[in-house]
C-alpha cells in the first residue's frame, strides 16, 4: 500500500485548521529564540567564495553546513512537539489541554533528535546531494515516533528507516517537495523583507522568526500527518 497524496494533502490542511490555536503559540515560543540563533549564524559565517585557499575553503565548507543546520534546526524539534496534537485530530478527539501536552512532551529526546537529523541532513547535502536526500527519507520521521511511540533516541532513528522503508520516493516527492517549496517561499520573503528592513542582525533576526512561523507549522503537521498514515498503512488500516 501507498501513500495517496491527494488525500495526505488535503487531511494536512485539515489538521492544521483544527489545530491552529495550539501549533501558532507553541511556535512563536520557540521560533523567536531560533530566528535569532539562524540570523546570527548566517551574520557570524559570512564567507566569500572567490579566490579561497584550501583552509578558506574547508571553513567554507564549515560555514555552509552550519548555515543549513541552523535554517532547519528546531523544525525536526516542533515536528516531534505538535504530533500529539495532531494524533487528537487523525483519531477524532478533540485535543487535550495545552499544558497537559507540553508536560508530556520528551524535550530531552527531541532536542537530540533535531541537532542529529539538522547535522546528518545538512552534511548530506552540502557534501553529496543523493545522500542528503537518502537521509532526509529515511529520518524525517524520527521525532514524531519518538513522541508517539515514546521510544528512545535509537529506536526512533531506527524505526524511522523501518517505516519509510518502500515508501523513500514518496517521503521524497511529498515531504521533500513541500520542504523545497516553504524552502523557496522562505527565500523570497527573505529577500524582500531584507530589501525592506536591511540587513543588520536584528532585521535578520525579524525576518527569519516571521518566516518560520509562517511556514514551519505547515510542514511540521505534513510530517505528523505522513507518520501518522504510514503506521496505519503498516498495520493494515486506512487512515
């Protein structure tokens, strides 16, 4: 059995109606502190690529996979956090109170799994493309299972690759796809806000926190959405 795309979409949009009140909020916490860490970085490895020696070049290298680390840090960390509240819509149930939520959250976990997959990600990329995209594929699931199966670090990597296993260029085409577009939204009002605002640290700092509360909630719910079907896809069941 496959993932049917059109209507993996439309119950995205669905979920994220329903759980908007709870995904905005949460968002704006822990966006605000990431913006300035990713405005920061992007000030902080500001390199030239013209006429670099073989050390310039390494420390390019190092300022590349740093900025992609820090452009998709915390988004692996929300993905994990809003899936509880996405399980509440895919079975039905009106969402449980906020607190009550956060305070069964696996922080400790989450915040391991986001700097791991980050890092793995970007070194994928920045190295070789194909198995950055091998990565994304079999991981971009782990932090939603670490939350909805509460298993540790490993395992939740482990079943990650267990559960995307046959389902790679469809984990590619719809989250990879939808990762690539915010991606590219991403860039263009990035630029047009710095056109607007500048480009000092603290309009970077702006830019960055408006971007990811504009786009992180979507894909973050794609990704506990996708899981979610995947599990019931294995198990047998339509969901």
């Amino acid at each position: 059995m496959r993932l049917a795309p059109a209507r993996t979409l439309r119950r995205i949009g669905e979920v994220y109606v329903e759980q908007a009140r709870f995904l905005l909020p949460v968002a704006v916490v822990l966006f605000v502190p990431l913006g300035f860490i990713e405005a920061w970085a992007e000030h902080a490895f500001e390199l030239e690529a013209d006429d670099l020696d073989a050390g310039q070049v390494a420390g390019l290298i190092v300022a590349v996979v740093v900025q992609v680390a820090t452009s998709s840090l915390g988004e692996v960390f929300y993905a994990g956090v809003v899936m509880s509240a996405v399980s509440e819509s895919m079975e039905g149930h009106r969402r449980a109170p906020v607190g009550k939520l956060l305070r069964t959250l696996p922080y400790g976990g989450l915040i391991v799994v986001d700097i791991l997959f980050s890092l793995g990600f970007a070194v994928g990329l920045v190295l070789l493309v194909v198995p950055g995209l091998m990565f994304f594929a079999r991981y971009v699931l782990t932090a939603p299972l670490l939350e909805l199966e509460h298993s540790g670090v490993r395992a939740a990597f482990s079943r990650s690759r267990e559960l995307a296993r046959g389902h790679a260029l469809g984990l590619l085409l719809l989250l990879g796809g939808l990762w690539l577009a915010t991606d590219l939204v991403s860039s263009l009002l990035g630029e047009g806000g710095a056109s607007t605002l500048g480009e000092s640290l603290t309009a970077d700092w702006a830019i960055a926190t408006v971007i990811e509360l504009l786009i992180t909630p979507i894909w973050a719910v794609a990704v506990c959405v996708v899981t979610w079907r995947l599990l019931h896809l294995e198990r047998g069941t339509d969901a």
